[in-house]
C-alpha cells in the first residue's frame, strides 16, 4: 500500500500504526510515543472503524451502520470479557 501523497506535503504527518495479517494472526508495529492519553488511541481506533464501514458501503458489500456493528462486533469479541 503506498503513502497517501497528501501525506508527504504535511510536515507535521507521522506514521502510527502499521498491521499486517500473518498465519498465525496479526503482527502490529505502533508509535505509542506520539501521545501521551492511550484514550487517543480509542479515538483512533473508532475513526478507523468508521473509516472501514464507509469503505464497504463504497464497495457495496454492506451498508455503513452495518458494517460498522460487525466491526464493533468483533472488537468486542477479541477484548478480555467480550462476546460476539
């Protein structure tokens, strides 16, 4: 996947988060550094959440809300105490 080339122009854009799914799972490399409040990384994790909904309405796969439940809902599965 390539840099967004908006990205490169904003001297103050800074990479976070990178994931990759391997065999056994997923493997995450993350700048925790960049804030200070981990509640920032919630923040994130929602945008990207929504982020992923809207990407399968474009695609037609799902709706918005849709999409988005199921993402709730397997991020709900995977904490301490979730279910699906």
């Amino acid at each position: 996947m390539d840099v967004p080339e908006h990205m490169t122009a904003d001297p103050e854009a800074s990479e976070v988060l990178r994931a990759w799914t391997v065999t056994e799972g997923q493997v995450f490399s993350v700048q925790v550094e960049r804030w200070n409040d981990p509640a920032a990384w919630g923040m994130l994790l929602a945008d990207l959440a929504r982020h992923i909904a809207r990407s399968y309405a474009e695609s037609g796969v799902r709706t918005e809300p849709a999409a988005l439940q199921r993402v709730i809902a397997g991020f709900r599965a995977e904490l301490p105490g979730g279910d699906a």
